[in-house]
C-alpha cells in the first residue's frame, strides 16, 4: 500500500506515507565536516528542472529612504508536464500609511544564457555580471512597479555545506527531491522602482537568496522561519524550515553571519524559536509574537561564535495568504496534506 500511496503522492501531490528520518539526508550531515562553502559563479547557475520544481531567486532591498522592498523570479515545473514563471514585487513603504505595493506578473518566452546564470524574459531581465558579484535586475512587466536595480554583493555568498543540500529519498543515492539555499547576505544596492506614485530611490543594502525546492514544495516543508538581520556593520540570516510528518519532522536550519568582505561563520548549529504566540483568528494559526534566533559556529580559525536577536516582533507589516487565488477546499487539501497553512507574516524591526 505504501508503495501506491507513494507513487500517487508523486503525480497528484496527496499525502506521502511516514518514511520517517531516515528518508532524509539533512545538509547538517554535510556541515559536520564541511560548515560552509563560498560560492563561486558556477553555483549561481539556474537548476531550471524538467520535472517538479520550484526555483527562485529573490532580492531583499533595504533603502536608506527607509523603504523595504522585494524583487523575485520564480520558475516552476508541475510533473515535467507544464513550467511557468512569474516575477515578483513587493515594497514596503515607511510612512506607515501608505498601502504595501505588490505586483505579480507571469512571463513569456522565458530562457537563459548559454550557462544558465542570467535569466531572461519578454519585459524582464536577470543577469549575472561576468565578474560573478553583482545582478542587474530589469522589468517592464507591470507599469505600477518598473524595476532597474544593481545588487552587488559586499561580503562573500555562502551555502552550508558542500553543496547546499538536503536530499529526500527512501534510497539516498538515488534522492527523489532535494532542498537547496545559496545566500549573498551582504549586498549594495543601487537604482530604483518607478510606482505610479513616483520614483523610489532604492539606494542601501540588499540580500539576495537563491533557493531550490526539487520536489513538491508541500512534500519538502510545512513550516518556515526566515530572518534577515542588517546593521551597518554586521548582517546575518537564517532559514529554516521543519519536514512534514512524512519525514519526520525533521528540522533543517541554515545560515550565517558576515561582515564586510568576510564570512565570520555560517553552518546549519542555528534555531528559530517563538518564545511567545497568539492564535491568529482567521486561520487558527500560532502566531508568533516574540522571538529568539540563535547561531552558533566557527571562524576560519576554530574560534567559537554566538549571537542572538529576540525579542517582541511588534505590529506585522503583512500577512499573506500564499494560496489567496486558489477554491478554499484546495487551501484546506493542502493543509491536510503536510500541515502546512499556507500564509506568510511578516515583519519588520528597527533596532
């Protein structure tokens, strides 16, 4: 029964069985013996799957105008059988009244360079510069936000481990699914987003994050932390998410500290933990209300490291409801499925 349980999981995207732990392969493994790796331009190539797949890389803008904004490719692959690509912006405005802009656009005749580390797309382009440390990041695909920005990283990008992965599979040599993170924490930005209520200077800092879920996303994850933390010397971020039961819940963290031109420590010893929550009334979810993230790890050295943010996360700048163009019995099938309740709050802090 299992094995025809498995095999409709796989194409329809129901309810795996319980493999349980050993069906995972944690890229902690891969941190006990090597914590981090740099990365150079070969890892920044697009995977660009011909089966399931979701893929994005996202850039994190924090404007010294004290904006905050979001521009993101997603490219994604249903069963090998259709792939679709979207870019994505969001920005967040300081005033505290203004509405958040958001803006999401499917895109056409999409492809890539010869070696898959520029993306390209009618009105949108995302291209890595050949010195390998910065993007150019263009699109005309929505008039409310017009995007022409530079991010160029300032301090090295790391993965956790060799190669950033966490392999699924009842046969680990031979993984059905895998998770990858690849991180530039520390960037310069530069340019602007055209709004229809003007121009917005996006000058200051940035954190750009490539991210590969190579199997059913609610398969892979049902539920996520994600912190980034930026002061005018240090940045450090973190992700973390916990399998479904199908793999035993499993914990996966990854993440980091840097500082101009130098990682000071990454590795996968971090924790994400809500120290205080409240019931969110409309989808029953534990919100959480105060927070402490932890890091833990090494210097090119051997020197230990630690560091911690807590605290009260305050009024939430949004809540996103991932699955808010979907019939709400398909929001609750996939809720069911990997207990993932598909909603994102997000907040921001001034410290």
């Amino acid at each position: 029964m299992n094995w025809i349980k498995q095999q409709v999981a796989h194409v329809a995207g129901t309810q795996e069985p319980i493999y349980g732990p050993s069906a995972i392969d944690s890229v902690a493994n891969q941190a006990k013996t090597t914590p981090y790796s740099v990365l150079g331009r070969e890892d920044l190539r697009w995977a660009a799957m011909t089966s399931t797949c979701v893929e994005t890389q996202t850039f994190y803008l924090m404007a010294d105008s004290g904006h905050i904004g979001m521009a993101q490719v997603i490219y994604s692959n249903v069963a090998g059988i259709t792939t679709t690509c979207q870019f994505n912006t969001k920005i967040f405005y300081p005033d505290g009244k203004t509405p958040n802009l958001w803006s999401s656009d499917p895109l056409s005749n999409y492809g890539f360079d010869d070696q898959k580390l520029s993306y390209y797309a009618d009105g949108c382009a995302v291209t890595l510069k050949e010195d390998g440390m910065s993007y150019s990041i263009k699109s005309a695909t929505n008039e409310a936000s017009i995007v022409n920005l530079t991010v160029t990283q300032i301090a090295p990008g790391f993965q956790v481990g060799r190669d950033g992965k966490t392999y699924f599979g009842t046969d680990l040599k031979n993984p059905w699914g895998s998770m990858r993170h690849a991180f530039w924490p520390r960037c310069k930005v530069e340019g602007s987003i055209i709004t229809k209520g003007g121009e917005l200077d996006f000058k200051g800092r940035g954190f750009f994050a490539h991210a590969l879920q190579g199997m059913k996303p609610h398969h892979a994850a049902a539920k996520w932390n994600f912190v980034n933390f930026q002061t005018p010397t240090y940045s450090a971020v973190m992700m973390e998410y916990v399998t479904p039961p199908s793999y035993g819940s499993t914990i996966v963290n990854v993440g980091g500290i840097v500082q101009d031109g130098e990682i000071i420590c990454a590795g996968s010893a971090n924790s994400a933990q809500h120290t205080e929550i409240k019931q969110d009334p409309e989808n029953k979810w534990p919100e959480p209300t105060t927070v402490r993230f932890l890091w833990s790890g090494k210097t090119s050295d051997g020197k230990p490291v630690s560091a911690e943010v807590a605290g009260s996360l305050g009024k939430r700048l949004d809540k996103v409801d991932v699955m808010a163009e979907v019939p709400g019995f398909v929001k609750t099938i996939v809720g069911s499925v990997s207990g993932a309740k598909p909603y994102i709050y997000q907040v921001n802090l001034r410290f």
